[in-house]
C-alpha cells in the first residue's frame, strides 16, 4: 500500500474512534447515567488497547499486516453497530460498554498496523517526514470526530450518529478491500516456551531512550488537558474562553505538524525532542503566570509547537532503534505508556493540585521536562547524522 492509502485506513479508525468517544459519553448522560458510569464508558477504550498493547505489537511482528488491519476494522464495525442496534431504553448501558471495548482494541489493531506500515516502508531520511503525514491525519480525524458527531448527534440523535460511524467503517472496509494484495501476510513464528517480559525492551538504550522521551511528552499533553480548564476557571476565564486556549493548542501541533516534512530534512530526530522538551519546560513554568486571555494563548501555542513535533520523531526513532523483528513490540510498548498515563495521571495530578495547588503542578513538571531536554540535547549531540542507519544498542 502507498503512503495516501495507509494514512486513509487509519484516519477513517480514528475518525470512528473519536466520534465514539464523544457520543457513547453524551449518549450515557442523557440517558441519566452518572458521571461516574460515563468515566468507565470512556476509560475502557483505553484500558484494554493498554493491557494488550505489547501483545499486539508482538503479534503484528509476526503476522504482518492483513490479520491485524482485518480484526481491528471488524471490531470497530461491530463497535459502532451495537449501539445503532439495541436501543439504551432496552439493553440500558451494555451495548456502550461493550462497543468501548471493541472500539478501542479495534482501533489499537489499525493504528499499530498503520503505524508499522509506515515506518516499514520509509527510508531512514524521510522515516520522520512521513510520520508526520500520518500524524497530521490523525489531527485532522481528531477535530473532525467531534465536532461531526455533535452537529449529527443535535439533528439525528445517538443512533442515527452511530450509523454515520457505520457509513465511516465501511469506507474503511473498501479501501482495504481494493488493496488487499498489497497487505502482507506471513505465518506467526512458534513462540519460545519462556517469552520475553514485557519491558525486555528497556535492556536497549536506544529504544530506553526514546520510550523516556514519550513518557515525558505524554505527562505533559496529558496535564495539559487536565489542568488548564482548571486553571483558566481558577483565573477567572468564561468556559468559551478555555475552550479558545485548548483550540489554540491543536491548532499549534496542526502546524508544527504540517511543517514536519520539511524541518525533518535539516534536524534529525533527537534535535526536534530537544525542542519539544524545551517548548514545553517553557510552557509549563509560565503557565502558572498566564491569568489573562491572551497570555495563555501564547503560551499554548507554543505547547502545542513543541508536544505536536513529537509524535513524528518517537515513531521514527522507534522504527530504527528496535532490535530486527521486534518494531511492533516496541511500538507496543509506547502505546501502553499513553494508554497507562491516560488511565492514571489524571488521578496523580488531581490529587498533587489539590494538596499543592495548580502552579506547583506545572512548575514541578517544567522541573521534569527541563531534565529530559538536557538529555535529549546530550543524545542530539552524540546521534549519528541523517540518513545513516544506526544498530539497536543494548545494555546502558
């Protein structure tokens, strides 16, 4: 499959999944379902892709691509077709439960594939370039999910949305259908009767590193969208107004991403982190600072700037540092760091801003990213130039 064809297959999954994501939530509510019920709707399209996340990216090692593209696009099919189906005011909170699950693990299989065909088929020099492609499809799935499935939910409801995703997934199926002799499938090797654990990975420095790296990033998109709603309530912004600041940072990584092709051909991968982490320690110490509108919104775009490089860069870092045969592992792995920081940071930094305060949160993250980007200056400066290929490092 082609570059075009690969990112269309995981921007139709992630359009499904975020417009999921916001109708199963609205659909609870208004039903009468507590908030807490929504909270388990929402957190089991990411509990289950974490617990499954290496496992998966073992199985695409060997499988290849068709397996995982086929199950992942069925199960988000038969996601989004259950709700459509059985009506809340009969099968009450089950079908929502269930498509969740589907949804996410659905989902978890596409964009790990897509993932894995992307980096498979790039040269080194334009690896990150191409990630960037596909990262900047998900930004655009990612705005258009919502809002898409707010306007239908006001003037279809709940279901007819649903059907819509249906109408989505099925689109997904057809592109697949017509490049079906382009997936490559091979047979699964027999597994070793002692498997690898789960974290042998960390015994390579070079995918140590950069797993880190996304640790590090991760924390701070996610305090990001945990905090600063409460810090522009606390700073006395109207609702509409910390809407406008959270836009002004997916607006951001839309443009760092849009020029991401480009910057990659001057700065290898390391250099853009550094600028990421950096970016974001600035961000973050003046955060605390921001209490006006426009000052935040200086401030989130260059959050935005600096997590939106990222993504490309991980994936590309990921690809050329993991051992032979073990990429989707690797990549596995990263997907249970997000998936976990999504899980459990909202809980830590909700109970360090209610002993500490806001601003102790931000500031002691900007302590944690400044750490990081003098680590990443340091491997920018030892890395190899641009389109050499370096072998995975092992021990320290």
């Amino acid at each position: 499959m082609n570059l075009l064809r690969i990112i269309m297959v995981a921007v139709l999954a992630h359009l499904a999944l975020s417009a999921a994501r916001l109708t199963g939530s609205l659909y609870a509510l208004a039903q009468g379902a507590s908030a807490f019920t929504v909270g388990v709707v929402i957190g089991l399209f990411a509990l289950v892709p974490m617990l499954l996340a290496v496992r998966t990216g073992r199985w695409l090692d060997s499988v290849g691509s068709r397996k995982p593209f086929t199950l992942g696009t069925a199960m988000i099919l038969a996601g989004v077709t259950l709700p459509a189906l059985f009506p809340y005011h009969l099968a009450d909170i089950g079908p929502l439960l269930v498509a969740s699950v589907l949804i996410g693990t659905g989902s978890l299989f596409v964009q790990m594939t897509a993932q894995h065909l992307v980096g498979g088929r790039s040269a080194p020099g334009n690896r990150a370039a191409d990630f960037s492609w596909l990262a900047l499809g998900f930004s655009v799935s990612g705005l258009l999910g919502p809002v898409a499935s707010g306007l239908l939910i006001d003037s279809v409801g709940h279901r007819g949305t649903y059907v819509a995703m249906i109408v989505v997934v099925l689109l997904q199926v057809l592109v697949l259908w017509v490049n079906r002799r382009h997936l490559t499938s091979h047979q699964a090797a027999q597994e070793a009767a002692t498997p690898a654990p789960m974290f042998d990975l960390f015994r390579h420095r070079g995918v140590r590193d950069v797993l880190i790296a996304t640790a590090l990033i991760t924390m701070a998109w996610e305090l990001q969208s945990f905090l600063v709603p409460i810090h522009g309530t606390l700073v006395g912004l109207s609702a509409s107004e910390i809407g406008l600041a959270l836009g002004m940072f997916s607006f951001a990584t839309f443009v760092i991403r849009l020029a991401m092709p480009w910057l990659s051909r001057s700065f290898n991968e390391w250099q853009v982190l550094t600028f990421t982490l950096v970016m974001a320690t600035l961000a973050f110490a003046l955060m605390p600072l921001s209490t006006a509108l426009l000052p935040l919104l200086g401030v989130m775009f260059l959050l935005g700037l600096g997590l939106g490089a990222a993504q490309p860069n991980v994936m590309a870092l990921l690809h050329e540092r993991a051992p032979p045969g073990r990429v989707g592992e690797a990549l596995g792995l990263r997907v249970a760091i997000i998936n976990s920081s999504s899980v459990a940071l909202p809980l830590v930094f909700g109970a360090a801003g209610a002993v500490a305060g806001a601003a102790a949160a931000f500031w002691g993250m900007a302590v944690l990213l400044a750490v990081g980007g003098a680590a990443a200056h340091k491997r920018a400066r030892d890395d190899k130039p641009r389109g050499t290929v370096a072998r995975p490092e092992s021990g320290a």
